[in-house]
C-alpha cells in the first residue's frame, strides 16, 4: 500500500508545480504584453529643418519704367543732342567708340541708364548691353516675368537700336571686366567706354560757364561729343594712357592695351576691393588715370517713374520711385502720396527747362542712395519668378555675394599683406611684390 500513496504524492507535487508555474508564465507574459514596445528609429526618419522666418514686409512688385515701349518705338530725343552721322570719323577714330553696359539684376535700373545715355546723344547703335545673368536663353526666347531677378526684355532693347551680348554663363564683377576686355579682341577695339548699370547720364544742357554755351546754341556739345574730344585729346596726347574716369568710374573710357599689361582684373578679387586691386596694379605699371567732364553721370539706387521723361515729353513731370522700397513709417506713406500726386503733373515745355528737372531730380535720386540705408538695396527689388527657369532665391543670391565679397577681401589682404587700398604710399608695394610679401598684422 505504500507504493500507491508514494505514487499519489508525488502526481500531487507535479500538479502543484505545473500550477504555480502556469501561473507564474500567465503574470510574466501579461506584464510584457502591457510593456512599451521599443521598435527603435524607423530607417526613413531625418532631422527636421529650422526653416527662416517668413519676411514681415514685402516691397511692390516692380514697375516697368517705360510702358510706352512696349507698343511702340521711343520718341524723338532732344534735337540739339542729336549725333551727326559718323561723327566720330571728324575725331580721326579709327572707329565708333563703343559704350558697354553689363547687366545682372534689376530691368529698371538697367533700362533707365540705356535711355539715359541715348537721349544725352550717343547714338543706340554703339551701345553693348551685356546680359550677364546666367539665364541662358531664357530672357532671349522671352520666358521669363518681370518680377523675375533676372529679367531683362531683349525685345525692347533691341526697340531702343542697342546691341545685346550675353555672356555664357554669370560672370562676377571681376570677370565681367575680363569679359569685356574679350570683347575688345572679338571687335578689334583700340578702345571702349564702359558704364555701371545704377547711373542716370545727362549731357550739360544748361551750358559750362565760359566753356559752352547752352542747347541748341552755336557750340554746344552733347555728352557723347565731349566723349570723343577726350578720347581724341587722350590719344593725342599721352602714349601711355590706362583710363579716363567720368565721375570716378560711373562712365570710364578704357585702354585694353595697359588692362592686358596687368594681367587683367584679379578674378579672385571678384567684387568689392577688385577695382582698387586693378587700379593700383595700373598705378604701378605708370599707366594714367585722368579725370575728365563729359556729362553729369549720376550714381542712383531709384527710377524715374517715367522714362518719357528723359525724352522732354511735357505731358509727363519727373518724378523718381525706389523699386525695393523700406517699410515706409506713416509719414513717409504721406510724403510718398503727395510725391505719387506730383507725378501726375505736366513738364516744362521748353526742353533746357524741362532738363533743369530733371538736374533736380538726379540729385535728389543721389541724395536718396546715400542716405545710409545702404548703396545696393536697389539689387534686390524683384522678388517673383519662383518655378520659371533657372530660378534663384534673391535673398540668398545677395547673402551668397556677401560671402564672396568678404572671401574677395581678405584675398586682397594676403596678396598684397596689407589691409586697405593704399598700397603704395601706406604699404611701400610694388607691381611685383604681389603674393611675395608677409601679412604686416603678423
């Protein structure tokens, strides 16, 4: 009897222990199944980008300056600024001085110094548009807006007479420079003028005191002819001749011959300090570098809200707009109002008069510039085209020049080991002393 009683024992043990651990699996697989389940990070997640502020004021969309234009040829200019035929041959030029204009940013800004330089005499077809924005053919076959950075109408240009030249791709200032040097060879120039693209050009209708007399007067001269008395004095008179500044080099009449000497604009010094850099070299090299009065060629940030204007026309009086303007306080939207109002007003209808006007607006749009709001906030005045070709943010555009002019700065410094522009008389330099000398901070 003993077996069976040892048997039963032991079957109640082993039911015991099979319960208990029933038990103890039903708590431990409850507790796991109420756990979190950690699956780590999915294999497709990514960071989430900080992305800028959106901007709290966004200036008007930019005007066309000369709607006219668009649907018909430009008005006659003032007939006492109209050029002879071949004039430039009575000046033993071996040929039509060329006036170069690049362009990269803003259409009003660039069209307005177009017409300027026509109505102040110098004929359309001596002047070189360059188009350097970097928009291929886009601009040429006409797709894109004008509220596009970018924008530059080719059809109306040629409206106007002027050549257009593209660069293949966009070129910094420094080989923009380089680029018209090129084109000296392409053309076979002894010689070209060359224009920044913000200036607003009038010949001296009113007269010089004791020089010459005033428009339409035996004797006077348009901006165009006492440009081709300073080529053929400057010609004349000295073998080794760099350049000719018209209100510093606003307007500058150029000798590609001393610009090959140098070696050509230093492209890695592609914006600011590049002119001083180049001018310097010049300097050095004992090329001249003459001022000269041809006209008053004006340093501008803003627009003429007509450019009929410049054609004398009395229906409309002058009147100038910044394209990218500030946030305007209330009283400056009051002063603005009654500005816009002005405009509406009719112009003298003698022409000198009329050009007296415009002499007033040309300062006024100069004292505006250099104000202290800063000299090229006019860059940034188009801010559409997003989805059209070749599309680039501007804000970024103008954050990616601060970056290379500061680059373009400092390689300055450690050409020449010296931090400002007075090389020669502040830093003893010499032509060949450059990338030879130790940085004088050190």
């Amino acid at each position: 009897m003993r077996r069976p009683r040892q048997a039963l024992f032991l079957l109640g043990l082993l039911l015991s222990g099979g319960c208990l651990t029933l038990l103890f699996l039903r708590t431990t697989v409850r507790h796991e199944l109420n756990r979190p389940i950690d699956i780590g990070e999915p294999k497709d997640a990514r960071p989430s980008p900080r992305y800028r502020p959106a901007p709290t004021y966004t200036p008007p969309p930019v005007k066309d300056p000369f709607p006219a234009l668009a649907t018909s040829t430009p008005p006659p200019i003032p007939k006492y600024n109209v050029a002879e035929k071949d004039v430039w041959k009575k000046y033993g030029l071996e040929i039509a001085p060329p006036l170069v204009i690049g362009f990269t940013r803003s259409w009003p800004m660039l069209l307005q110094t177009v017409v300027s330089y026509i109505t102040a005499g110098w004929p359309a077809e001596q002047i070189y548009v360059v188009e350097n924005t970097g928009m291929q053919q886009a601009n040429a076959r006409g797709q894109l807006t004008l509220q596009h950075p970018w924008y530059l109408n080719h059809t109306s240009l040629k409206r106007l007479g002027v050549n257009v030249v593209q660069t293949p791709v966009l070129l910094s200032f420094a080989q923009l420079q380089n680029f018209y040097l090129s084109l000296s060879y392409t053309h076979n120039w002894p010689w070209y003028f060359w224009s920044h693209m913000d200036v607003l050009a009038l010949s001296h209708e009113n007269g010089l005191d004791n020089i010459m007399p005033r428009g339409g007067e035996p004797g006077y001269k348009s901006l165009y002819i006492l440009c081709l008395e300073e080529l053929n004095r400057t010609l004349a008179t000295d073998d080794r001749w760099g350049l000719r500044f018209f209100a510093y080099d606003h307007l500058t009449l150029q000798n590609p011959k001393a610009m090959e000497d140098i070696g050509g604009w230093d492209t890695l010094i592609p914006y600011y300090m590049t002119d001083c850099d180049t001018y310097t070299r010049l300097h050095m090299r004992n090329w001249t570098q003459k001022d000269a009065n041809c006209g008053i060629v004006t340093d501008t940030s803003s627009t003429l809200d007509d450019l009929l204007a410049l054609y004398r026309d009395p229906r409309v009086a002058p009147g100038f707009h910044d394209p990218n303007p500030p946030p305007p306080p209330l009283e400056e939207e009051k002063k603005q109002k009654k500005r816009d109002a002005g405009s509406n007003d009719e112009g003298p209808n003698d022409p000198i008069e009329y050009w007296k006007k415009l002499l007033d607006v040309s300062n006024q749009m100069f004292h505006y510039k250099h104000s202290g709001r800063g000299r090229n906030t006019w860059q940034s005045g188009q801010h559409g085209g997003r989805g059209e070709l070749f599309y680039y943010d501007s804000a970024g555009f103008t954050d990616a020049l601060d970056v290379l002019t500061e680059a373009g700065k400092e390689v300055f410094r450690r050409k020449w080991g010296h931090g400002d522009c007075n090389l020669i008389d502040g830093g003893g330099l010499k032509f060949e002393d450059q990338w030879q000398v130790l940085k004088e901070w050190e």
